[in-house]
C-alpha cells in the first residue's frame, strides 16, 4: 500500500483564467464522467481532499499554481517530501 502523501490539497492559481490560459483544474467526484473543469482567476483558491479526482486540462497558454499539501499528524515531522 502506498503512504498517503497528504490528507488535503490546497492549490492556488497565480494564472488568471482567460487572459494567461483556458482550461483549468478538472475534478471528478466518483468517476471521470462527472468531471468538470474550474477555471480559476489568480488568486483563486480550492482545498480537496486527496481521494477526490483530479487533473489539469490546459487548452491554451501557461498555468502556474501553487500546491499546498497538508498531512495528519500529531506531530510536526519532515516527511522528506
């Protein structure tokens, strides 16, 4: 079994849909025939957890984000990630 590498992802977008690049972050809760694609602004954010579905759909141009992973812990640990 693979270690869970986060509990919660948080990602913020420093790209602004429409004017940097179309498509976005698609997310799929349960199956990928119920996906749908957040385009976010700069600025943007979304938290989820980590069984949820998820990608990046770009059509056009760059997308940057910053990803935020947070883990369960009872202690504060380097996990070497």
């Amino acid at each position: 079994m693979a270690s869970l590498q986060a509990l919660v992802t948080v990602t913020v977008s420093l790209s602004d849909h429409g004017r940097e690049y179309t498509g976005g972050l698609h997310l799929a809760a349960g199956s990928t025939a119920t996906r749908r694609v957040l385009p976010l602004r700069r600025g943007d954010a979304v938290a989820h957890q980590s069984d949820l579905l998820h990608g990046v759909e770009l059509s056009s141009g760059e997308r940057w984000s910053w990803i935020l992973w947070f883990r369960d812990s009872t202690r504060c640990a380097d996990h070497g990630k």
